[in-house]
C-alpha cells in the first residue's frame, strides 16, 4: 500500500471496544478442531462455529452493535432493517433485548423458518413484512419507510459499527487458536464479516493468509476485486441467500481489497454437497452461507496442504423444506443424476426393452414422465437416472447409442432444464 494512501480498514481498539459491548449478548462461540475434514483435505482444520451462535449466525454481533452506538433521540420513531434472513433475526433479537419497535423487511422468498425465527427472537417488537422478490427490493422499501418514519435504518452490511461488531468474531478465533493460523477461509456476501475479520487479522496476525468465497451464482466481491470498483450484478443465483447480493458495501469492498489474499467461488452444488457432508457426517446444521468456507477447502487443498486453516462456519438457519432441493443440486453436481428426454417408440414392450437393455445394475430411475401421443408413432418421456458413480455415466450413454434409443441430453441445456424439471 503506497505511504500515501491511508488504511480504511476499522481500528483493534475499536472492535475489543465492540467485544466488550456484546459480552452478555452474543455467545462466545468454540473454535473446534474438525478431524475428519484435517483429513480429507491434508491440512489441520478448525471451524469458528457461528451456526451456535444465538441466533444461529454471527449477525447479532453487527446488529446489537450498530443498535447500542445509536442515541435515544435516535431511536425514538423506532428501528428498520432489510434483510434476507440472518440481520432480521440479529435486529429482531437485539431490539427485544432493548425493547424497541423494529419493522423488518424480508423478501418474498425468504426461507418460512428464518421469517418465523425473526418473530420468534423479536416477539412483539417485530414487525415483519414480505416485500419484493429480492433483498434489493425489501432494501427500497426498507428505505421509503425510513424516510417516511423517521425510523433509524440498520443497514446490514456498510456500515463501520457493523463491521466492528462482527469483527469480534477474529477476536475470539486469535484468543482460542493454540497454533498460529496461516489460513483464514471466511464467507462472503455484503462484506461485513470480511471486512472486521479482515481488519483484526491485519494487525494482530499479519501473516494469515485470508480467503474469501462467494458462490458462483453471485461473485459480487470477485467482480469488483477483477474491476477495481464496486460493481452491480445483473442477475445473481439466490440460492445461497446468506450470502447472495448483486452489490458488496462500499466501505466492505476498499477494506476486503486491502486485507484479503483473494476471493475466489465455489458452485452452488458443491455447496449443496458440503451441506449433506456436514449433516450426515458430522451433524452439523450449516445453511448454505454457512458451508461456502468447509465447501472451498476442495478448490485449494494443494494450497492448504499440512497448514493451520479456519473456516468460519457463519449460520445454521436452514431450512428444512429445502432438503430435497438441496439433494437435487448435489447430485447434479457431483454427476450422480442425469436428465434426458427420450422417444420411445409408441407399442408395448418398448420401456421394458429401455429397462433391460440401458439401466446398469445400479442405476435408477428418480423421475418419469410420459403421455401416450395416439396420432404418433414416438411419444417422449422425461426420464432422471440415478447413477451410483460419476463413472457410470459413459457406459450409460453408451448402452442408449447401442440401443439405437433416439434421446436428447437436458442437464447441459439451462433453460431446457429448469423449465422441465
């Protein structure tokens, strides 16, 4: 950094200042050393394990903050927030501990258990309301009711008293770690949680190399990084809504710059499968934002190899009732369950020769579809096939081309396969 340009990175005193405020607040979280994933990934693993947090994810920490730095004159006409489900449940949390009114505005879409914990953490001093498709849309509206109420807004992410708050996090990991860390993987959305991570680290562990990750259907930080400004993006993939935002904070993006090593993005899938991974193995509830940074260790296991890594697992606030999505994505992914569209020849006998002459011994078949054309001599059928490895496929297709089956291939067609499946 040239001796000119002065450091926008927020002050050590000022986040051990925050950690003193949110002492009796926001739990104290463990760093545990993980050794299933040391190792798979032949590094020493530790997760910061912020899915235990109070309200299942780092964001009281900003929240309560940012609330607790405001005056009474401040505060008279009440609090108002955007969020797509973490910061509300820091909000709504907060301000029932200091019994102020709060009116949350939450997208449409946003998960029923994260609109339901908001209520439950905010009792009768939240008042949410479903607006718009997308956060940009609640962050609008979140701001004419702010204008028009005079209601003090909490922005979720740009803003140095959050970026403090949830700096406190690196302060724990720094005061638990026995080793020196020389990896530091966090997750990236607005910025925040980088940005006071980030700023911490800088001064009181200069050597950690810190990693960011977003997901590939929103790298909003990777973009700006590439462009050397804050850019917006057209069109995101909301699936990892923790950390899904088309524009990363301004003052988040001119710290992130200075203190992270890179950013890099991991796909949604991948994401998906680090999920189940860390249920079914280690029951561990991570949401998707919550597993971006265990689901990067994949990507950078040459660079990681025999090193002291966190991961910062920021939120456990999943839903149950995405669970077959969630599965769906990862097979997908990981190359285990294939679409195809198939002409089967209109006679009897014709899906039983499919079965006996394509399907392996362990394939399966997970979805069908098919209506009898009587005008036609072909009727086609949407057919999913299970494999029970990534192997599997080639021999798969194979044996259709053998069979002269007439199909056409859906997985690598977007557009064809999110309107048929």
């Amino acid at each position: 950094m040239p001796e000119a340009e002065v450091s926008s990175t927020v002050s050590v005193q000022n986040i051990q200042e925050a950690a003193h405020v949110l002492k009796d607040i926001a739990i104290r979280t463990p760093l545990m050393f993980n050794h299933q994933l040391s190792e798979q990934s032949g590094a020493n693993i530790w997760l910061k394990r912020e899915d235990l947090q109070i309200v299942r994810s780092y964001k009281i920490r900003g929240a309560y903050y940012k609330i607790q730095s405001l005056s009474d004159k401040e505060l008279k006409n009440g609090i108002v927030c955007a969020s797509a489900g973490n910061h509300a449940q820091g909000i709504a949390f907060a301000c029932y501990q200091k019994q102020i009114k709060c009116t949350i505005f939450m997208p449409v879409p946003t998960p029923e258990q994260k609109v339901k914990q908001v209520k439950i953490f905010g009792k009768e001093f939240a008042d949410v309301r479903l607006v718009g498709d997308t956060f940009d849309d609640s962050f609008e509206e979140a701001m004419v009711f702010s204008n028009h109420q005079k209601a003090a807004f909490i922005p979720p992410f740009d803003d140095p008293k959050i970026i403090e708050g949830q700096g406190t996090v690196g302060k724990e990991i720094l005061e638990d770690a026995e080793e020196p860390i020389d990896y530091l993987i966090l997750p990236v959305g607005g910025g925040g949680l980088s940005a006071g991570i980030g700023s911490y680290f800088s001064v009181l562990s200069p050597s950690t190399k810190i990693i960011g990750v977003e997901p590939a259907g929103a790298p909003a930080m990777k973009k700006s990084f590439d462009e050397g400004k804050v850019i917006t993006l057209e069109k995101i993939d909301k699936f990892v809504d923790g950390a899904a935002v088309k524009r990363v904070g301004e003052h988040n993006f001119r710290i992130c710059r200075e203190v992270l090593e890179k950013v890099i993005t991991v796909p949604e899938g991948k994401v998906c499968s680090t999920i189940l991974q860390l249920y079914n193995e280690q029951a561990i509830v991570a949401e998707p934002a919550g597993s971006l940074s265990v689901a990067a260790l994949d990507f950078l296991r040459d660079e990681i190899k025999g090193k002291n890594v966190v991961c910062v697992v920021s939120g456990s606030n999943n839903d149950i009732t995405r669970t077959a999505e969630i599965k769906e994505r990862s097979m997908l992914h990981e190359g285990l369950k294939h679409y195809f569209i198939v002409d089967f020849p209109q006679r009897a006998g014709a899906l039983r020769e499919f079965l006996n002459e394509v399907l392996g011994p362990e394939d399966d078949i997970a979805h069908f579809e098919y209506s009898k054309k009587t005008s036609r001599e072909q009727g086609p059928a949407l057919i999913g096939i299970e494999i029970k490895a990534k192997n599997d496929f080639e021999p798969l297709v194979r044996r259709m081309e053998e069979a002269n089956i007439n199909y056409e291939y859906v997985n690598n067609q977007p557009h064809l396969f999110r309107f048929l499946i």
